[in-house]
C-alpha cells in the first residue's frame, strides 16, 4: 500500500511541477496548451489543470471574478482543440485501425457499429454529457470520430459541455488559493480506496470483455 501511495505523491508532484512551470512561462496560453493535452485522454488532469489556473493566474494576481470566467473560456478551448486532433485522427483513419486491430484492446466490429449508430441518433447530447464525467470526457471523441459525427454540432457541444468544468474547477481554485495543497493533503487518505476501486472496475471490464468475445466467437 505504502508503494501505491508513494507512486500517486510522485506522479501528482510531477504533474503539479510541469503545469506551474507552464504557467510560469507561458501565463494564459498555458492552460489551452495543457487542456488540449488533457482532452486528447492523455495523463495530464484537468482536476489539476484548472485549479492551478485559478489559484496562479487569478487569485494570487489578485485579479477578479471575471478572469476566472476567462480561465475558464481558455480551458474550454484548450478541450475543443484536443478534442478536435483526436476526432480528426479516429475520422480518418480510425475505423480501418480498429477493425484490424481492435481485438487486442477488446473491441470487436460490432461494438464500432453500435458506437457509430448511437452517435449518428443522439450524439450531441452524448458529448454534452461526456465532458461533464471525468475518465470519460478525454474519450468521447474517439467514437464521435468514428461515427463521423457533424464536426460543427460536435465543436459546439464539447464547447458547452467542457466550459461548465472548467469554470467550476477555475472557480474551485480561485476559492481555496492557497489552501488548495491543504485540501489534497486532507484527500490523500482517500487515494487508495479510489485507485484501487478504478483498478477493481478496469478487472473487471477487461474480464468481462474477453468472456463476451469468446461467446461470441463460438
């Protein structure tokens, strides 16, 4: 147990040392670069990300309410600029790379059908939700690309559906300022019921998978 914490203060220490360092050099453009990073499902948390925006770039500049709204809009594009790359990638080349090799990540070619014709029905509001779920919101955009959902309607709805995050996490960290590192000192307890139950539901659905694949493959 004491390995597992040791791993998440590392990771959490490393991650909390490259977004100040960003921000420190390149002030608001920082958080589009580190939310278009976020949004493309790599390991760099928004739950890190926008507070940090706005304790740094807003309280401790003793700026007011309205630049938290602004980190917020910059975090929101960041989303929509991350989420774009991933679309574009899974609509051109996705579908051909998925039914070849989706086997070895347990998707086979009728999850790929079902996710394109969920999307093609209720896809906007699939998206909306989406970006309000952490550990989902970094993924949408693989199926939307696959669906070759609307680029238009999907820009929109991952605009509006990140913005509301992003404030919220912008205006969390405004709040706490300081106290925020108080507040993760507080949660640390927590991190290994939390990384244990993810572990526990990835098992599971790995085990789960490859037993639906098997039965179907008979």
């Amino acid at each position: 147990m004491e390995v597992i914490t040791d791993i998440i203060h590392s990771l959490e220490t490393a991650i909390l040392s490259f977004t100040n360092e960003i921000y420190d050099f390149m002030g608001w453009w920082g958080i589009i670069v580190l939310m278009s990073i976020e949004s493309t499902a790599l390991p760099l948390p928004s739950e890190i990300i926008m507070p940090l925006a706005g304790w740094l770039l807003v309280s401790d500049k003793n700026l007011g309410l309205v630049y938290v709204f602004f980190a917020g809009f910059c975090g929101a594009v960041g989303s929509l600029i991350g989420s774009l790359i991933e679309y574009y990638v899974c609509r051109i080349g996705g579908r051909p790379l998925l039914e070849k090799y989706g086997k070895y990540i347990l998707i086979t070619k009728k999850d790929i059908d079902k996710a394109e014709n969920l999307f093609l029905r209720k896809g906007e509001i699939i998206v909306l939700i989406a970006r309000l779920i952490p550990g989902i919101r970094g993924f949408i955009s693989i199926p939307a690309g696959l669906a070759k959902m609307n680029v238009i309607k999907f820009s929109l709805f991952t605009f509006l559906g990140a913005f509301p995050w992003t404030f919220a996490l912008s205006l969390a960290g405004y709040i706490l300022g300081d106290n925020y590192k108080q507040i993760r000192e507080i949660m640390k307890p927590f991190d290994i019921p939390i990384f244990i139950l993810i572990l526990s539901l990835i098992i599971w659905f790995i085990c789960k998978r490859i037993n639906e694949i098997r039965n179907n493959s008979k």
